[in-house]
C-alpha cells in the first residue's frame, strides 16, 4: 500500500518522464490488483464467517451455540 502511495504522489508530482510515468502507472494498476484480490480473499472470510454464525432463518446464533451445533451437541453445555 505505501508503494502505490508513493507512486501515486510521484505521478501526481508531475516531475516524471513519459516513459516514468508509464511505469509507475504500470506498476500501480499491478499493485491495484493484488490489492483487490487480498480484498476479495478478506471479504470470502467475513462471508463464510457470517454464514456460519446464523441459523436457517439467518439468524445469528450465540457463539456457544454455534460450537455446540457443530459437536453434535445441541443441550447448551
């Protein structure tokens, strides 16, 4: 993130050659990219996440629940 920054601020600078500004165009839409799979792959997390706590109706289900349910253990213990 502070290497797209920087390249952001050098391009926004306006001190660069063409052939300059090219690269660090090129090098940022690559850094944009990994940045938005790592995005991607959190918001998987927080999905799966969400899903399994809630119930069939999508309720959430208190965190003992939840573990006890997976068990096999639904008495509350």
């Amino acid at each position: 993130m502070r290497e797209l920054e920087q390249l952001v601020d050098s391009l926004e600078n306006g001190d660069l050659t063409l052939e300059q500004s090219l690269a660090h165009f090129e090098r940022g839409v690559s850094l944009t990219r990994i940045c938005q799979k790592s995005l991607d792959a959190a918001q998987q997390k927080v999905d799966m996440l969400l899903d399994a706590g809630t119930d069939s109706d999508g309720e959430l289900v208190e965190f003992n629940d939840l573990n006890n349910a997976e068990d096999g253990n639904n008495d509350g213990q």
